[in-house]
C-alpha cells in the first residue's frame, strides 16, 4: 500500500502531479527543499522520463484491478447479499422521502395557522406598547407640569413667610423702643413665631412635591429597566422625561429649589440643635424625610458632631497651640516692641508653669463645655428621630436612618468620643511630661470636669453617674482616662507606702506608737477623702489603701515581740520586749480605730474592700493584748489561791485578826494590781480599750476572790474577821486599780462592775448570817447560790467538792470559770448526796449535818426555780 499512498492523499490532485512529473520535482513538493535528496517511498524521482511513469501508472492500474476482482472472487456472496440490502433500503427511503413531504406540508399549514397571525399579532403589541409610553409619558409630564406650577407657589409662600419674619422681627425691635401697649407688642412678639411655623410647614411641602417630581424624573429610568428585565429588547427604547420639552424647561427651576430648600432645611436643622428646638428639628427632619435625603443627612449629622469633638479634644490637649495662646496674650499685654520674639515650646520652664497650667485647665473647662453642647445634641436629635413618624408611611425615623447607620447615634457618638479621647490622651501624656505630671497629679480636678459633663447631660441624657450606679457610657469615657487615673493611683500608693516606711523606720529600738498610727490612719483617710467624689476612683484608692496596710501588718508582724518576757509579770519594771509590744499594739489600735469610723462617711462598697484588713488589723492587736492579759489572770489567780496557805480556824491569833492588817497574799495582791496598772497596762495609750480590761480585770479578781474565800475551811470567828480585813483592803486596792490619773481619787465606778462587786459586798454580810438566813434569798441577795452552797458546807461537816474529788483549790476554781453554773451546782448536789451515802454506810451520824443539808437542798432549790423562772 506504500507504493500507492500518494494517490490516497486527501488533497492528491493529478494536474500537480502530472506537472510534477514533467517537471522532474518530488509530489507532493516538501518546503525548504528544492530538489530531492533520495527516492522516497511513493514520490516520482526528478530523472525519471514520462514514458516510465506512464508505464508504471498503467502496471499500477493493472494491479489494482487484478486486486479488485480477487476481492470481489473471494468476497462475492457478502456482496451479493449487501446489494439486496440496498433494494431494501432503497424503498424504506422512499417511504421516509413520503413521510417528509407530507410533514412539509403541515407545516406549511401550521405556518399559515400560527405564524402569520403571530406576526400579525406582534405588530399590533408593538403599536400598543408605544402607545402606552406615549400615554405614560403625557401622564407624566402632565402631573410634572402641575407638581411644577405647585412648586413655585410653595417657594412664593416660603419667600413670603420670609419677608414676613422679617418685616415683624423689625416691628417688634420698633415696638420695643417705643414701649407701645402691651396687646400690640404681645401681638408682634407671636407673630414671628406663627410666621417661622409657616415657613415650616411650607417647605416641607414643597420637600414633598420635590421628592414626586424626582421619582417622575426617574420613574422612565426605573420602568425601562424593570421592562428590559421583562421582554428584552422587544420593548423598545424607554424615553426619559428630561428629553420632553415641556419637562426640560423646568428642570433648571426644580434644581435650584431643591438647592434653596436644601439650604433652609440645613439652616433648620442647624438652628434646632443649637437651640434645641425639638420642633423645629422635628419639621426639618420631616423635610430631609420628604426629599428622601433622612438617613445620609442623620450620618452626616452625627459625623460632624464626633468630628467636632475630636477635633476639640486635639486641640485642648495640643501644647503647641497653648503655648502660642500665652505668646499671643503676652505680647498683647507688653506691647509688640518690649517682647521677644522666641520659638515655640512644647513644655513650659519653671518661671511658666503656672502660666501653662492654667492655660491647660482654662483648655480642658472649654472642652468640657462643647463635648457636653454635642452630646446634648447628639440625644436630642436621637430623640426627635425615635419620636417622630412619618403622617402618611408611619415609619419611624429612627428606623430609617439605621438603613446606614450601623448603631444608634448616641452610640456612635460616644464610641468615638471615647477612642478619641483615649488615644490624644495617651499621645499627649507621651510626649509630655509636663501634661503627664500636671493631670496626673490634678487627676481629681480633672475627673471632676468630667463630672460635670456627666451633671450637664444627664438632664437631656439617659445617663447615670452616682456613688450606686454608672451608666456604661460614662464608665467608657473614664476608661480613656486611665492613663492618668494609673499614675495618681501610684502617688497615692506612694504616699501611704511612704506613711508606713517612716512609720517602722526606728525599727525595735524606736518602735511606732500613737502618733505613727494616727499618721498613718491620715494619711489613708486623706487620699480616700480627695477620691470620696467619685464611685470608681475612692474604690481603686482603698483597694491601694488596703495593700499598704497589708504591708503595715507585715512589718508589724516582725517587730512583735512572743518571747516568755513579753508576758513575765515578774517585776519591777515592765521588760523591753512588753515596752514594744505596748508600743506596735497602741499603733495598731489607733490605726484600726481612726479608720474604723470612715464606715460611716463611705458606701458598702468602698467598706468593704477595707474591712478584709480592718479586721486583720484589730486581730493583730489580740494577738498582742490577749496573751499579756491571760497571763494577768493567771498571776493574780494564782496569788489569791495563796489565801488557803493561811489558817482562818479560831486557833488563830485573835489579836492578830483585829489589828494585825491585811493578809500577806492580799498585800502581794495590791502590789501586783499596782504593778500591772502603772507599768503594764499604761504601755498602751488606748484609754477606751484599757477601761474595760480594766474591768475585766475587777471583775476576775473579785470573782476569783469570792470564790476562794467562799471554800476557805476551817474558818473560825477570828478567820471570819481576817476576810472581812482582806475584802476591806480589796475594795480599796481594786478602787485605787480602776481610777484613773486624771480622775479624783474618791469615788470608783463600782456600778460599771456590776454583780460581782455585789457579790463581794454580800460576802461580808454572808461570813456572820446565822444559819437558819443562809437559805433565805433575801439575806443572800447579789451572791451566787454557788458561794452560799459553799459557805454552808464550809460550816457544816461536809467535804467540800474540790475535796472530795481530790482536786487543789485553784483547780476547783478553775472548773468552775470553765462550765456553767447548773454544773456546778449539779456537782455539790452530787457532793452532798455522796456525803450522805459515805456516813451512812460508814455509821456515822448523818443528824450532826442534817440542818447543813436540808440548808443546802433549799439553796438549790431556790437556785433551779428562780433559773427556770
């Protein structure tokens, strides 16, 4: 087959190769290559003679031929059977040939039926849909020629309106000079305003009629949009009004109306927030509803308004432009020749602080003073806009506006009120130190100013700022100023810190006192006393207030003295270590109790944030008092247990019981009260606190006593003479115990000891009572049924309790400090039925105590009824 490919070719044409041959050259011709290089497969050479190419052409014809006819020997049946398959399908075209034309001639019938009337049919709706634009636009421009010819007598009436404010503004300044009646002049003083609320009215109308003829103007653009969407290209071309004639003439008109009324609506607006006229504000705002302007101009609106303010805030805190201010009223004041001229500065030297400080208050006042104007306008036109409606939409305006505002104007507002003032806040303070040291230590004049603004808005606001409750806007603003509230924060820390470090600088040689307590409780009291304005700052002062007085009790902590010294009563004179501890504790009290009294002057809240280490403080000064006073007690009850070393039987010396004085535990006694008062207790200047442990002490010492004598046995008539000795010289040493030096030496407060002083009296009463009185209330009133249990068994034969449980007197007493009186008297019930027992089982006889018993049953008694009572 390679030897024929060249005529199998698709593009193989005989003339080119008939030509080829003759002309010597390779078929198909290759590019670039003028003669052949070699024979190749199916190409004539360029040498060979015609003659050989037609005898091959013709070897070739032959050959294929014999070719065909081996194809067709070999393959005849299959082509046999192809050529009746071809008969067929020549008479099934037929059939389809037939079925072809008959569906051409249906369709040509269809074409007729459908078609043509279609055609037909879409010239008429053509010719209707332009007669429809032509209707809609004669409709248009007919309603457009009228809401123009409206127009222009609503802008007569505004015009006339104006000439009418003027006119009466002029005749009331005449009528006001001439002092005319009082029923003209009221006449002339109404009329402007009746002519303001027609001018009012009157371009809101003309707004209004502006708006419609907009919507004409644009009602082409819009429908022809909408068609296209709808039909394509089969409407047609819209037609504008602007492009009629009779419209086009009043297009120039409708421009500047909308221009003037735009204007005057602008000029309203600007004139109700400045005056806050809501009224005003309302009809102007009705008028941008109408001209379908609302939402941009409320944006615009509450932009300017922020802008302005940050603005304002730049510039108050722009020491550039101070400083040029105080070179302008210098050289004012001396005279352009006598000043010289020199740079700007950015700080002031020391000759000129005060001079940039009140110029940066005088600043700071002014921008108080306009953030406050636009924040109330701000509200204002937030409110108009929540409160108006639209008469005939009924939509309200705040909702339309917030179609482009993304937060409510107020909100805006004090967003970038807030992020404004932080950010030029912490700038200035950054590149001056003079406005960072000047606010920072004035931060309280400054967050007063800002009270101010809080008291100015909150009249036209929805803002709180109280001691109780803080609006979330007024808290933002204050957080821009942390900067500042950081540094005073730290002074004041300082301050206190410094209070305290001066304070424990004598360390255990000079150990604080009074006078370094009450410093340091001033020093507190003063820093929350400059911060008691304001809810937020006097709360972070306390929380710095009550971390130097955390660090207080820690340098406290390591000047206590808990050796055994600090709690010897050993005498004569108090040991260092209760000299230091009387001085840190009377610091400690004084502190705790100067600022103890600030919960009357503070909230709950700022109390308790002091109250934590308030209580730490005065648990400090338990731990100090409260060990030396343990130690006291147990001193002075261990002095009067000595009292049953002596012998009270009547084999005592009569003579001695008489005359011979107080016992020796008794004058010990005296010597230790008098010890423990000159050189223990007057450590402590802490005159209230000292009175009751005082008092205390009284009471424990006359308790103690009672209750030791009370089970004194054997005691005789001479031993009943020497206990009313000891009591006498008692009574005295205890009153010269509680006066006080400043006090007349006659007269103890005996009533502020109460029962117990009672009790001692009466055991006078109770040492000589027979004993048939011994059971009777009234004899025995003010002691304890205990006491008088006791004193009859001391009488009678029976073991006393401590006795018979074999415990030592002072251990006695001891258990009967430690439980309540019902034990005991349990327990000498207990003591006397046992006794009963013993002598029973023993023999003995039980007559010789019987009146002591039957006493001692009627006590008890006496003691369960009048308890249960």
């Amino acid at each position: 087959m390679s030897d024929y490919a060249v005529f199998a070719h698709p593009d193989f044409d005989p003339n080119e190769y008939a030509n080829a041959i003759l002309a010597g050259e390779p078929y198909p011709p290759q590019p670039g290559k003028a003669k052949p290089a070699a024979k190749s497969a199916g190409l004539a050479p360029a040498s060979e003679d015609v003659s050989v190419a037609i005898s091959k052409l013709t070897f070739s014809l032959d050959d294929v031929e014999k070719q065909i006819k081996n194809v067709v020997t070999t393959h005849h049946e299959d082509l046999l059977v192809r050529a009746a398959g071809v008969s067929d399908l020549e008479g099934s075209l037929g059939s389809v040939r037939t079925g072809l034309n008959d569906l051409d001639g249906s369709l040509e019938k269809l074409r007729i039926k459908i078609r043509v009337p279609y055609q037909s049919l879409q010239k008429h709706v053509s010719k209707l849909e332009r007669l429809q634009q032509a209707s809609d636009i004669l409709r248009r421009t007919a309603r457009f020629v009228i809401l123009a010819r409206r127009l222009e007598l609503q802008l007569a009436e505004m015009s006339k309106a104006d000439a009418g404010e003027a006119d009466s503004s002029t005749a009331g300044k005449a009528g006001a000079n001439s002092k005319a009646d009082v029923g003209a002049s009221a006449t002339r003083v109404d009329t402007p305003l009746e002519s303001e609320d027609e001018k009012e009215r009157a371009i809101a109308k003309a707004a209004l009629t502006i708006a419609e003829l907009t919507s004409l103007l644009n009602a082409g653009e819009t429908d022809g949009a909408s068609t296209n969407d709808d039909h394509g290209a089969v409407s047609g071309e819209n037609i504008s009004l602007s492009s009629v004639k009779a419209v086009a003439a009043h297009l120039a008109f409708i421009d500047a109306a909308r221009a003037k009324i735009t204007s005057d609506m602008e000029a309203m607006i600007f004139t109700g927030l400045a005056t806050l006229n809501q009224s005003m504000l309302a009809s102007s705002l009705q008028t941008a509803h109408n001209l379908r302007v609302l939402p941009d101009l409320v944006q615009n609106l509450v932009s300017d308004l922020s802008e302005a303010v940050e603005g304002r805030i730049r510039s108050a805190f722009d020491l550039t432009r101070i400083s040029k201010d105080i070179m302008t009223k210098e050289s004012a004041s001396l005279g352009q020749g006598l000043l010289y001229k020199s740079r700007v500065r950015t700080e002031p030297t020391s000759v000129t602080a005060p001079q940039w400080t009140a110029a940066l208050w005088g600043s700071l006042e002014s921008l108080i003073e306009e953030m406050a104007d636009c924040c109330i306008k701000v509200y204002t036109l937030e409110k108009v806009l929540r409160v108006k409606r639209d008469p005939v939409t009924d939509v309200v305006f705040l909702d339309e506006a917030m179609k482009v505002l993304e937060n409510k104007p107020s909100t805006t507002f004090w967003a970038s009120l807030g992020r404004s003032l932080e950010k030029n806040a912490r700038d200035a303070a950054k590149n001056s130190s003079f406005l960072q040291q000047t606010l920072s230590t004035g931060y309280p004049r400054l967050l007063r100013l800002f009270h101010s603004f809080f008291t100015k808005i909150a009249v036209h606001t929805d803002t709180v700022y109280t001691q109780n409750q803080q609006s979330p806007e007024t808290v933002l603003v204050l957080r821009a100023l942390s900067n500042f509230e950081s540094l005073y924060l730290s002074r004041s820390s300082n301050k206190l810190n410094e209070a305290v470090g001066q304070a424990f600088s004598g360390g255990a040689r000079s150990p604080p006192g009074m006078s370094e307590g009450v410093n340091i409780a001033r020093a507190v009291a003063n820093e929350l006393d400059s911060a008691k304005f304001d809810p937020l700052l006097v709360q972070s002062v306390a929380r710095y207030a009550a971390s130097s007085l955390e660090l207080m009790l820690t340098r406290t902590d390591n000047l206590i003295a808990r050796e055994r010294t600090a709690t010897s009563l050993i005498g004569p004179i108090a040991t260092p270590q209760q000299v230091l501890n009387g001085s840190v504790a009377t610091c400690i009290y004084h502190c705790w109790s100067r600022l103890d009294k600030l919960r009357e002057e503070y909230p709950e809240s700022v109390v308790s944030i002091l109250q934590p280490v308030l209580t730490k403080l005065h648990d400090t000064f338990d731990r100090i008092v409260d060990p030396l006073l343990s130690a006291i007690r147990r001193e002075l009850g261990a002095i009067i247990a000595k009292l049953h070393r002596m012998d009270f039987s009547d084999k005592a010396d009569p003579m001695a019981a008489m005359g011979g004085g107080p016992s020796p535990y008794m004058k010990d006694l005296i010597e230790k009260l008098t010890f423990v008062k000159n050189e223990i207790l007057d450590l402590y200047n802490v005159p209230e606190v000292s009175r009751q442990w005082v008092l205390s002490i009284v009471r424990f010492v006359i308790k103690t006593f009672v209750l030791h004598a009370s089970i004194a046995k054997p005691l005789g008539e001479n031993g009943k003479l020497q206990l009313t000795t000891d009591m006498t010289e008692l009574e005295f040493g205890l009153s010269a115990f509680m006066s006080e030096k400043t006090q007349s030496k006659r007269g103890a407060d005996w009533d502020a000891v109460g029962g117990d002083y009672r009790a001692l009296r009466g055991m006078r009463q109770l040492l000589f009572l027979d004993n048939a009185a011994l059971a009777s209330p009234k004899h025995t009133a003010g002691l304890p049924p205990l006491i008088v249990l006791h004193h009859i068994l001391v009488r009678s034969p029976i073991t006393l309790p401590h006795a018979l449980h074999g415990w030592a007197e002072a251990e006695y007493v001891r258990w009967v400090e430690e439980h309540s009186e019902e034990e005991a008297w349990t327990l000498v019930d207990g003591d006397v039925t046992h006794w009963e027992k013993i002598t029973e089982a023993e023999g003995g006889d039980l007559g010789a105590a019987a009146e002591y018993v039957q006493l001692a049953r009627a006590v008890l008694a006496n003691a369960q009824q009048k308890n249960t009572a």
